[in-house]
C-alpha cells in the first residue's frame, strides 16, 4: 500500500488513544447464562493470538475486551494452579484494536496495534505500530516509525514487521520498517532515507539501528532466525508496480547481495518464505504440474533446488516452524482437511502422539514454542469444537489443558461437517462442505449456499461460528468451493472468481440446485448467503438466476467491478488490483449492481462504514440500484466497523437481524 501525506504524530495519537483507559469505560458483555444463541454465536472468540517466553515459563494472549475492544493478559506458566490471567494493557478498539504479542524477552512483550482511519484526503486506510510493554504492564513504549527532525513529505501507515525474534541481543529484534524522508529546508537533522528497511530494535528503550539501508524498491526480507537477514525482493518496476518481484540472497558471512531468481505477478517462479542456516538453503514454494509445491534451494551460489513434498489433488498452502527461530519442521495443505505433512521425525512423532491422545480434535496446530523447543503451545479443534489451548512439556510428558477458544458455546450441541462433492451442470464435481442440523429432519429442510469470500480464498473443513449458528436454527447449509477458489491448482483456479465469474456463480447456483436434486432443500425455502466476495456471489446468483434463491443475504460484498478497482486508484498497489480485476464486458455483466432489476428475491446487506477491504459506497450503490428498480432491500450499517464486523455486539445483532429476515422470507420453517 502507498502512503499518503498526513500528519506527523496524528496515527500516534489515534493509536494510544484508548490504550490508557480504565476498565469500567469498557462496556461488559451480559453474563453467559442471559445470552441467546444470537449473542454466543457472535461472540468473539476467547484467544485473538497467543505466545510463550524463551524460558517457557509465561503466556500471554490477546484476548476480547468489551464488544469490539482487545487487552493482553499474561499468567504464570509455573505456579502449578489454573491458569491466573492479569491483564497489563486494553484498547478500546474504536479504532486502534491490538492485534498481536509476542515476547522480545522474558520480561517483555512487543505487541502490534492495528487500525482503520479516515485520512485528511478522504482515504479510509489501514495503519499499524507496535506498542513494547513488561510483562507486569510497566514501561510501555510505542515504537514509532523512523524519523528525523525535519517535516515529512509524507507518512508510512506501515507500523513495521518483526522478521526475527533472536537476533542474539535479549530483548532485541529484527524489524522490516518504512523510511520516509523529510524536508531539509532550514533544519540540519531531515531524515533523507526512504524505503524499506530492516532495524535492529530495543524493545527496552526504543532505539534502533539500521541493519539493511532502506531501499525504495524493497518489499520483503528474510532473516535466517540468527539475526542475519539473508534474502531480499525487489519490485522489478517501482513506478508500475504488478508485483513481480526479483529476489536476491546473501551467501553465509557475506554481505553481498546475488540473484536468487524472479517471480512474476502469477507467482511463477521460486518463492522463497524461510531461511535454514544450518543446510544453509531456503524453504519456498514454486509450481509443478499446475500446483504450488515445497522445494529448497541452496544459498551457497550454486542455487540447487529440490522438491520436497508435492500433492497430486491440492496446493501446498505453506510451511510448518516451530520455536522462536521459526524452524521449518514440515508443509501443511488441505484436503477435505488440513493436513500437515512432517519431515522432522521428532515432531512428526509427536504429532502422532497428540492425534492419539486428542482423538476428537484432529486439527492440530503449534503455535509457539520456547527458545529449547521443550515447551509448546498447542492448538487442538475440530467441526464440532472450537478449539482448546494446550501446553505441552517434553521434560515431563504432560499435556495441560489451558483455556477453551469459545467459552460461550459451552453446552450448545454442535453439527458435525460433512465433506461432499456435487455435479455442477457441465458435469465438473465440485468439493463442499454440507452441515446439518446436530438433530431432527434431514430431508426438505430450509437451506442456505453459503459461498466463501476471496474469490482467492476457500472453505475448510472445522468449526465456523456463521455456519453453525444458521445450522443451529435449523438450516441445512452447504459451502461449495467453487471454481475459481484457491488451494485446487491453476486448473481449478482458472481466471480467478471475477474474470471467471460465470463459471464461479454457475457452481454456488448448482450448489442449490444439488440441495433440491438430493431433497434436502425445500426449494421455497432456499437462500443464499455470503462475506466479501460470496456476498457478491450471493447477490450475482440472484442476477443470473433470479428464481433459484428466495432470499438473498450479502455481508460487506462487492457489487460493482469497477468501482472496486477504483477504490485503490490512489495506491501503489492499483495495478495489481486492476490486473487482478481486468477489463472487458464481464465489468458491466459480472457486477450486480448493473443488473438490479433482474433480481426477484427480497434483499439484505451489512456493511461497517469502516470497511478499508470493499468500501461502504459498494452497498449503498447496490441499495439505491435496488430501490430503483422497486425491489425489496435492507441495508443494515455498522458504524466504525471494519470488513470483518469484529464487534461481539454487532455481530449478534446480525445474526438475529438474518434470522428475522429469513424467517420472513421463506415462511413455514
């Protein structure tokens, strides 16, 4: 994202606004045992993010405060007790929310702060920076972006990256940060960089200094989990910026930088997420046979790649580490469900062990480990649980159940989740995931297509706090990854679900037609729901065939293809929206709100008035093109919410908002 001219401490003052308060101006949630299943449902999960110390002997989550606000609490790994969480810092979330935390040592936290804001040009913009903090909530310090004594000509909203947690320096990390230069005029101290860099930063005082000179053209670096940053991209063409990139590398003691190799802006090539500097290689991904698969390639000069692990139907989705150095231990992909593929014996043999003795919860994650490896946080869920927090101690073998993820959802039967294919009409079978309700009928059901958002994007197989809410009221509903979803292969992939938008919306169409065929949709009684992009594909299903779906229910969705690309118009990153995008007649025939007057069902639309992802315009265009034509619609609005309506309260009002109009809409359930 580009960087507009702003205010030189106005994010500053925006981001701490809120992060001093007192607990009482937070408003609480009612007790569990008030809420109705439109509250519990829409509640926030218990854990945002989670960490341990080096020594293994702390945890600190981030954690919901209030509706929409956030706080870290830390707790004593070692008293032998239930688990004691204090809390040491709280943001309102209106707008700065904190998003992350991790220890910079044993005594302190880095935490990531996130916004959305207006700008004084009228952007909405994203914006982060990071907050240090001790463990007991003393000496915090927002680490500002770098800067001079000079006036900015203009102003990163990119906070910075932490590439490496051990650089050798306790309480020392490495971090990718944005240089923006200053104005010399009458002062001697401007701040001339600009670009990307990387810094070595005290999370104890503050300062920093400059490991990697900023480069105008720097988008990524990769550090070796040493404190030795090893790899570099480089946009090919600043001016013009696609997203092809050309990588270089660093040689073991060197500061040298050498070709690596290039990836173009359809991610042909090898591309490089994680440095070993023991096999002195890189772990990336790069395509065979049409689908993304692991491979190392050699640091040395020699630059020999070998794969590692390809799968025959899917995607390799990316890299397993564990431990604050990031150790790449083995590749994760989905299948029906997430898998993970293990070439460290040791963890493969405890995560072997760990499907043992949590035989119900068969996703399983690492999501932290101490500096040894002899303490690991462990995530463990499944379709009907949410999800627990473990802590597992290799010295003595125990595994300790920490916190469950959803609480509120304690004693509320959930639905099992059932992987599916379907026939779409030109005979293609297409992957879904089909839910229904835990008891009762199971046939002539009312019932939902619930695409998923993207389009680049799929559905996995696990617990879904949308989906089983809807299935809790009785709705048979079914989430098809449609041509056009990623994870699949290029085949399956094809133009992407907007160029490709026929073919995408032709499969969540047959989605419903398949509930029919197999008489587990009552066909007045089917709808159609979607996020983001399945809020387009719920709402384009309805354009292209208007008597399928007899209510139609799209959450902050994309109506209008080319209002879209112009929304990032002034942003570095608008070719490659637009590329993304494209031009041609599928502008005009693929977006929704160009063809109202073909839909029949009636209609209702959310949308935080903050949403930087599909801006608010996209839904009140879809509104006013709809009323127009004399068609029944309901805009609800979130005010100060983002694209992801991350407000319990908000998100409860919804739910009960999609029950009411359901109910209304498709009548006799």
């Amino acid at each position: 994202m580009g960087v507009w001219r702003y205010e030189r401490r106005a994010i500053a003052r925006m981001m701490l606004a809120a992060i001093f308060m007192l607990a009482s101006a937070i408003m609480a949630l009612p007790a569990k045992a008030e809420l109705g299943p439109a509250a519990r449902f829409g509640a926030r999960q218990a854990v945002l993010d989670a960490s341990i110390s080096p020594d293994g002997g702390w945890l600190a989550i981030v954690g919901p405060l209030g509706p929409r606000g956030s706080a870290v609490f830390v707790a004593d790994l070692n008293t032998g007790k239930q688990l004691d969480l204090k809390r040491i810092l709280a943001s309102e979330g209106k707008p700065e929310r904190i998003v992350s935390c991790a220890w910079s040592s044993n005594q302190r936290l880095l935490c990531k702060v996130y916004a959305v804001m207006m700008l004084d040009v009228g952007e909405l913009a994203t914006a982060s920076r990071y907050i240090a903090i001790d463990r007991d909530g003393a000496n915090m310090k927002m680490i500002e972006t770098p800067r001079g004594f000079g006036d900015a000509l203009n102003y990163s909203l990119f906070g910075g990256d932490v590439i490496d947690m051990s650089p050798g320096q306790d309480g020392h990390v490495l971090m990718m940060r944005r240089y923006v230069p200053e104005s010399s005029l009458g002062t001697r101290g401007a701040q001339t960089r600009d670009g990307l860099g990387v810094d070595n930063l005290d999370t104890a005082t503050g300062n920093a200094r400059i490991v990697e000179t900023p480069r105008t053209t720097g988008r990524i670096y990769l550090a070796d989990g040493a404190g030795s940053v090893r790899i570099m991209a480089v946009a090919k063409e600043q001016q013009t910026d696609d997203g092809s990139l050309r990588y270089l590398f660093r040689r073991k003691g060197s500061r040298n930088w050498e070709p690596l190799g290039e990836v173009d802006a359809d991610q042909n090539g090898f591309t490089p997420h994680f440095v070993d500097p023991k096999a002195d290689l890189a772990y990336g991904l790069r395509r065979k046979d049409g689908r993304f698969a692991a491979w190392t390639k050699t640091l040395d000069g020699a630059g020999v790649e070998q794969l590692i692990f390809a799968h025959p139907g899917v995607d390799v989705d990316g890299f397993v580490t564990v431990g604050r150095e990031r150790r790449v231990v083995g590749v994760r992909f989905v299948t029906d469900r997430s898998e993970a593929y293990y070439f460290d014996p040791a963890l493969e043999k405890l995560a072997k062990g760990l499907a043992k003795a949590l035989p119900n919860q068969p996703l399983i994650r690492f999501l932290d480990a101490s500096q040894d490896e002899k303490r690991l946080l462990i995530w463990a869920g499944s379709d009907i649980d949410p999800g627990q927090y473990y802590l597992f101690d290799k010295a003595t073998g125990t595994l300790d159940l920490l916190m469950p993820e959803r609480g509120d959802l304690s004693g509320i039967p959930l639905a099992t989740v059932r992987a599916i294919t379907y026939k779409a009409a030109d005979g293609t079978m297409v992957p879904a995931y089909l839910t229904l309700p835990a008891a009762g009928a199971q046939k002539g059901l009312p019932a939902i297509v619930l695409p998923h958002g993207g389009p680049s994007a799929r559905d996995e197989w696990g617990f879904d706090w949308l989906t089983q809410y809807l299935v809790s009221q009785g709705y048979a509903v079914l989430q098809p990854n449609f041509r056009g979803s990623a994870g699949y292969g290029d085949a399956w992939f094809q133009q992407n679900g907007i160029r490709g938008w026929r073919t995408a919306i032709g499969d969540v169409s047959d989605a419903g037609r398949w509930l029919i065929s197999e008489g587990i949709a009552d066909p007045a009684k089917l709808s159609v729901l979607g996020w983001s992009y399945g809020g387009y594909a719920a709402l384009q299903s309805a354009v292209t065939y208007p008597d399928l779906f007899k209510a139609v229910i799209a959450i902050a969705p994309v109506t209008d293809f080319n209002r879209l690309k112009e929304e990032w118009r002034n942003w570095t990153n608008f070719r490659s929206v637009s590329r993304f995008i494209g031009d041609g007649p599928h502008i005009d025939e693929g977006s929704p709100a160009r063809h109202a007057e073909r839909i029949k069902a009636p209609v209702l639309i959310f949308h935080g008035t903050m949403d930087r992802n599909v801006g608010i315009g996209q839904s009140r265009l879809m509104e006013e093109r709809l009323k127009k034509a004399g068609k029944p619609v309901t805009l609800i609005t979130y005010d100060g919410l983002d694209h992801a309506l991350g407000d319990s309260i908000a998100r409860a009002d919804m739910l009960g908002k999609i029950s009411a109009f359901l109910a209304a809409a498709t009548p006799g359930k």
